[in-house]
C-alpha cells in the first residue's frame, strides 16, 4: 500500500471551502463599505448567496433561488444590534442560508449549536473541563467555550439549529447575549463581552409551532425572516437540480441534465400532493402526512441518480426514482398509502408521455 500525505476529501465540505473560490473573487472586486471584520460588504455577501457575474467574468453560482428582497433583509439584519431568524416549513433551504451566511460574513461557518430536545444550557453558555475544574478549580484553563461564546470573543457569526426544538428555559439564556451583548461567567466573576462583528442566525421550523415556542421576551430579539416555498415548478426544478448536480459530483454520480425530465417529473408529484391540486387546476387531491418538502425532493433524485448509476446505465429513469418517491409521500402506511394509489390512478395514470412513469410508480408501490 503506498503512503500519501494528501487527506482524504471531505464528503460534505463547509460553505467556505467548497466555495472558496468565489469568495475570494468578490473579496478581490468588493470596494463597497464593510461592518467591521466582516469578510465582504453586504452586496458582495447578497451576491454570494443569489449569484452573479462579477466584472472581471467570474460566475457567482447562486446558493438561494428566491426573492432577492429576503436576501437583503437577511444580510442587513446581520449588520444590525439584532439577531436573526430564518423561519419556514422544513426543506426551505434555512440551515443552507444560515451556513452560506456565515462563511461569507465571517469565513467560518461551523460556530453552531444544533438544537434538539436535549441540548443543555452549557451549549449555548460555556461548560467546564471536569479534569481541570477538580485538580484547580475554577479557571479560564478549565472553562469550555461554547460556539457562541467564540463567536462573541471573535466578533463572528453564531449558529443555531432548530431553535425551537431546544428547552423554553435552555433557549432564554439566550435573552442577555442578544439583549446586553454580554456572557456572565459568575464562577469567576466575570463577564465576556461580544466584539463588533458577532451576531447570531437561528432556525426554526414553523411546523414546529408550539414544541417550545419562543417567548416574548426571545423573539422580540430576533428580527424573523421567512423562507417561503419555491413560488413556481421552474423554479423548484432549477433549484433541484442545481442541488443535486452538486451533490452528485461530490459522489462521481452522473452528469443532472441526462435526468431533468425526471426532476421535472418529481417536482411536479410533489408541488401537486403538497397543494392539493393538479397543476392544471382541474382536479382536487388529498395531500399526504408529510412536508414534500424541496429538499426531499433532492434526497430522492440523488437516490435515484445513485441507483442508476451503479445498477443502471448511468441515464436517471422513472425507475430509478419511483422507490424514492414512494418512501417520501408514504409516511403514514394507513393514510398516505390511499391517498398517493389514488393519485397515481386518477392523475398518473392519464396523463399523457406519464406511462413509463406510472407503471414504475404502481411496481414499487405493489
């Protein structure tokens, strides 16, 4: 076996390493005003995320497909005292947002807190080196920084995850870091004040509502942007594949665009079960348990450009999809079960240039 000193690829690298290189291109044309340690101006940060050619012909890919006017709230409120909430239905891309956000503003994206049910209080705070803390007691060697307190430290951007999945008392330590700027260390009686540059982005999933909704108190700390649903088919198709494309390269899948009539497709099944209706409006349907969300769609084209890929001839089918969608749109076998065999025979299975994709659907679903 021979020896290598290069390190092995990442699978899923962060926001700022997979596009350094368009960073450092708007870095170089940017002579717009920047926030102090900010890495880009605010343009040059709302050009990262919607895209763009740059003068000197570089290609700004974009990171979200969607109105330019949230964008550039999302941007001003991080140059403002007041933090920021991305607020949408799951698969609105609000954790994608969030991290290119952060890897333009300050180059890092990792200072994150992923919320669940579990996260305690010294997540969002600080917790001790227990090794430290018995054979010296309390020190500034055995405090353990948590992302938000480096990113106050640092004068940088702070991540956190599903916010309202974390504890109401867990999630209001949150109301003096955003309020006064400021971490009480009472253990040591101190106190560690955010630098010009820190604030913080949360998430939060509106089907979330009432888990451990936000109190007053919290929310007025936020300045809450909505991520909505891609407004038409094209646009969701687009964003799919643009998605996909690059996740597939990361995994040598095969190239989108021999697989876009199949997106289509699966957009189409998707955007109809989520409204309820046919895209022609002609015909009613029952919409499933589940969110059919953007990003499921994605997951499902890249299982099925995986499938075709190494069982396949590399060319994305109704085939390769069909198991995937089935496991998307059935989450409850004793409901979503009726409700997608109707949709696929009284939908599917009219409508024309579908057969191939029907007789997929009804294989799997058998």
């Amino acid at each position: 076996m021979t020896a290598t000193n290069s390190a092995p690829a990442a699978l899923r690298p962060h926001a700022e390493d997979a596009f350094a290189e368009e960073l450092e291109a708007l870095a170089a044309v940017d002579d717009r005003p920047r926030p102090e340690r900010w890495r880009l101006s605010p343009w040059a940060v709302a050009t990262y995320l919607l895209g763009g050619t740059l003068p000197d012909g570089t290609v700004i890919s974009p990171k979200y497909v969607g109105p330019r006017r949230i964008v550039e709230v999302a941007v001003t409120t991080l140059a403002t005292d007041r933090a920021l909430l991305l607020l949408g239905v799951p698969g609105t891309a609000k954790t994608w947002v969030s991290e290119h956000l952060a890897a333009a503003v300050s180059g890092d994206s990792t200072l994150l807190v992923q919320g669940t049910a579990g996260t305690p209080e010294e997540a969002i705070r600080y917790g001790w080196n227990y090794a430290q803390l018995l054979a010296h007691g309390p020190s500034r060697e055995a405090l353990v920084p948590s992302p938000v307190m480096r990113a106050m430290a640092d004068g940088m951007i702070a991540r956190v995850e599903e916010l309202t999945r974390i504890p109401a008392d867990v999630q209001d330590t949150l109301i003096t870091i955003l309020s006064e700027k400021t971490l009480p260390v009472p253990e040591l009686g101190e106190e560690v004040q955010a630098v010009r540059g820190f604030n913080l982005i949360a998430t939060a999933n509106d089907r979330d509502k009432g888990v451990n909704e936000l109190s007053s108190a919290l929310r007025r700390r936020f300045n809450t942007v909505v991520l909505p649903l891609p407004e038409t088919p094209e646009a969701e198709v687009d964003i799919v594949a643009r998605r996909v494309e690059q996740i597939g390269r990361s995994l040598d899948l095969p190239a989108v665009p021999d697989g876009i009539d199949e997106i289509r497709r699966v957009v189409t099944v998707f955007r109809e079960l989520r409204n309820g209706v046919t895209v022609d409006g002609r015909t009613k349907l029952k919409s499933p348990s589940g969110t059919l969300s953007t990003a499921e769609a994605i997951s499902v084209v890249t299982g099925g450009l995986a499938l075709a890929a190494h069982f396949g001839d590399g060319v994305l089918r109704a085939g390769d999809v069909a198991a995937g969608l089935l496991g998307a749109v059935v989450r409850d076998p004793a409901t979503d079960r009726v409700v997608w065999q109707e949709y696929l025979e009284a939908v599917v299975r009219e409508r024309e240039g579908w057969k191939d994709f029907y007789r997929a659907c009804r294989e799997v679903s058998a």
